[in-house]
C-alpha cells in the first residue's frame, strides 16, 4: 500500500488537501453543520465527564464554532438539562474534598478558573464550615505524619504545614492540625 504517511490510504493527499497543498485555507462548515458538529463535540466531552458551560464554550471555540451557535448549542443543552453548572459543582466541591481533602478556598479557587459563576461557587460552597475544614486538616495531617515519623520534629512540622497550606487550609488551621496530629503521634510511639 503506498502511502506518504504511514497507515493512511493510498491517494489521501489527493482527495483531502490540506492548507499547505493548495495553498488555501480549509473551506468553513455550513452553520447547520456547525451545529451538528457542536452536539457531537459536546456529547463527547460530556460523556467523558461533567464540564462547566464555560469550558465546553472554550472547547467549541478551539473547534472553531462560531459563538452564535456554540451558545444556541450550549442553552439548548443547559435547558434540556445535559449541562447543569450547579450539579457540576457540586460534583466537583465534594471529589475535591473526599478524594483530595482540598479546603475550601481551593475548591473555590478551581471551580473560578473552570468559568462556574461567581454565586454558584458561593452556593455549593456555602456549607462547608471551618470546623469541618479542620476536621478534614487534622485527618490529612494524622495520616500524613505516619509516614514521617522517623524525621526531627520541625522537618516533620515544616513538611506537614507546607502540605496542608497547598491543600488551601489557613495558617490557623493548619498549626491546630500540625499540633493535633504530633499529639496522635506520640500517643501511638
């Protein structure tokens, strides 16, 4: 089979030129096939795994869907129901918490910087309380000083802060934790 690329027909060159074979840019898809294009793109992505409105608006757009009909396409998802902000969310703020015991600036942090609205954040968030952010600080911290226990006291105390302040726990918390977690330890030596 003869093939300027490997597995590719023979002949593709041909009968799909590209940018640099003609010289030309590709032609651009038709608005109703834009649309569907932005369905399929979307169905994917969410199947995938739930997405905030604003990052599938971004994955549209490196599509190169217009943005007329990315957000027909994306209002007409988020009205039937297949994109839910808020449900995402809530997803993300309780993943974040049990599977990376992240604090709640974290999580606030992350769910900004994946376009979820500012009162959405708030509101998912909202219920997270600093006795419940400590609570999960000192079982991070307990579990975490196990595997140091063989280090000085403050390599173990600097490494155990460090890691509970990249969690995005406050200073405060993080020295109850450190110090609750010390007293674990030495109760089990």
């Amino acid at each position: 089979m003869n093939s300027s690329r490997r597995g590719a027909p023979a002949g593709f060159k041909k009968r799909y030129p590209s940018k640099t074979d003609s010289g030309e840019a590709p032609r651009k898809l038709s608005p109703e096939r834009q649309e569907q294009r932005a369905r399929n793109v979307l169905l994917y992505q969410l199947a995938r795994g739930a997405k905030s409105a604003q990052t599938l608006r971004q994955i549209l757009e490196k599509r190169e869907i217009d943005a007329e009909i990315a957000n027909a396409v994306i209002d007409r998802f988020i009205e039937v129901g297949l994109i839910d902000d808020v449900a995402y969310a809530e997803t993300v703020v309780n993943s974040r918490q049990k599977f990376k015991g992240l604090a709640k600036s974290a999580i606030r942090r992350e769910l900004s910087q994946k376009g979820v609205d500012a009162s959405i954040v708030e509101q998912v968030t909202s219920d997270i309380t600093v006795e419940d952010e400590l609570a999960m600080a000192v079982d991070l911290a307990t579990k975490r000083i196990g595997r140091m226990a063989n280090l000085e006291y403050t390599v173990r105390q600097r490494r155990l802060n460090s890691y509970l302040a990249r969690k995005g726990y406050s200073s405060s918390i993080v020295l109850v934790a450190a110090k609750q977690a010390e007293l674990s330890l030495s109760e089990n030596s």
